[in-house]
C-alpha cells in the first residue's frame, strides 16, 4: 500500500505494481495524485522515457506498491 500523504514530487515517474488480486499485477509509473487516487500510467506503447505524455488511471493507493524500476 502506498500512502499518498507520504508521496513527494520526487515520487512522480516511480514504478509502482497494481495488485487488487493476487492473480493480477500490472505495472506502471506514478504520473501524478490527489487526497484519494494516485494517478499510475500502466500503458504507453513501450515508450516509458514520455509516459508523462500518456493518460493515467485513477488508482487506489492500497493496491498499489512501489518496485525496482525494470
């Protein structure tokens, strides 16, 4: 679970997995978040160095972990 209280701006583009089952992982980078969601782009055609550029998904802070980047 991340705590989005604790996020600072030196956590935008950080790696994060999506595991609300534990069938289930997707892996995406921290674009940006608000008092509830953080915002994770888990797609952007394999092109990572501009995921900035992509949209994000609202996402629930306790599916979601930090990981070593890729």
């Amino acid at each position: 679970m991340i705590d989005i209280a604790a996020l600072t701006e030196a956590d935008r583009g950080r790696w994060v997995e999506y595991s609300p089952w534990p069938s289930q992982v997707e892996r995406g980078r921290i674009k940006h978040w608000n008092r509830h969601l953080v915002f994770v782009v888990y797609r952007c055609d394999n092109h990572w160095d501009q995921f900035a550029d992509y949209t994000a998904a609202p996402t629930l802070p306790e599916y979601l972990s930090f990981v070593v980047e890729p």
